[in-house]
C-alpha cells in the first residue's frame, strides 16, 4: 500500500476547456500563493501549443495506491 499526492493545477483554455497539469509528491507545506505563482509563471511561458490561457483552480489529490499485481 502506498499514499500518493498529487497537485493538480487547473487551467482555463481558449476554447472553454480545462488543460490539467497534475505534478507528483508536491511538498507538504505548499500555499496557495506558491501555487498561484507557478500558474502565473506557467502562463507567461506560453509554452504549450492551444494550451492554458488562465487559472481556474488547483488541488491536492491525496490518495491510497494498493497495488495487486
């Protein structure tokens, strides 16, 4: 059994849609001012082709991974 984090970083597009960016094992004390920051620095990259234009949201996914096989 393995507890995984993952922060998702959610995106507004310029057709209405959601461009995700999902980051694994973000740090334990991560603020929402970081997080808004990295957005902020994402966007001004404009490095993804029809890609995000603005911030919608972000979130910690905190989950438990069992694995069977």
């Amino acid at each position: 059994m393995q507890l995984a984090k993952t922060l998702r970083m959610i995106f507004n597009t310029a057709d209405n849609d959601q461009f995700v960016l999902s980051v694994a094992d973000p740090k334990d004390d991560l603020t929402a001012p970081e997080v808004e920051s990295a957005m902020n620095a994402i966007l001004a990259t404009d490095a993804f082709v029809a890609g995000p234009v603005s911030i919608d949201s972000a979130e910690i996914v905190d989950r438990t991974v069992i694995e069977l096989l």
